[in-house]
C-alpha cells in the first residue's frame, strides 16, 4: 500500500512489516490524515494476522530517516499508533529515525514516555 502526493510518500511493505515514510507530511486537520490513519492501521492488522503458534511475536517498523517534516496533526497520528500498538502484547515497534533531524529526536523520545518497550534505532 502506497500515499503518495508532492510533498511525501509513505509506503507500507508487508513482506516485512515496515512503513516508510519520506517527505514533508503537512496535510491539514485530521480527515487529511485518515488514509495514513488507514494504512496504520493495515499495517497492524497484517502484522498481527502473521502470528501462529511458533511466532509469538512480530515487529512492525517504522521508518523516519527520511522523513523531513512533520506537523502537529501528524506527530498525533504517530501517538496513535504507537497507542495502538500498544494495546496489542504481540506486536513490538521499532522506529528508525535520523539523529541528525532534531524534531525527530524529540518525536521518538516523547513516542517512548508512550510506549517504554518501543526500540528505536
């Protein structure tokens, strides 16, 4: 599953559980964002669909180095999904992020205080 527009692109990649995301994501109000919303959401959902008896576990990635901006409506819809993530003991979050990008620093730290098992890369 794919966004795509001018400014950004993110990419949902099932065969290995990650969602990449690129660009400046600036749409406004919250029904802009509810086709991210929506492949968050996917992406759980296939996740979680995955386990079976021998995996136990399964961890969804969420890639941030190349996302260059995100504002505040999308930095709620990243707490949701960590919050959703959350809810499910089965389903670890992995974050990659740049240190180089100093809002995402800050992003990621917050995201953590959310969820203290989140890894972040």
């Amino acid at each position: 599953m794919e966004l795509k527009n001018q400014s950004y692109t993110i990419i949902y990649l099932p065969e290995n559980n990650s969602i990449i995301c690129q660009g400046s994501v600036l749409p406004n109000g919250d029904f802009e964002y509810d086709p991210i919303i929506h492949l968050f959401n996917e992406a759980i959902q296939h996740a979680l669909s995955q386990l079976n008896e021998q995996q136990r576990t399964k961890i969804l990635t969420l890639d941030l180095k190349a996302l260059e901006f995100l504002n505040s409506t999308g930095i709620r819809a990243m707490a949701k999904l960590v919050l959703q993530v959350r809810e499910h003991e089965a389903l670890s979050l992995e974050i990659i992020g740049d240190q180089a990008i100093p809002w995402q620093n800050k992003l990621l730290k917050n995201l953590q205080r959310l969820m203290p098992q989140l890894i972040l890369k």
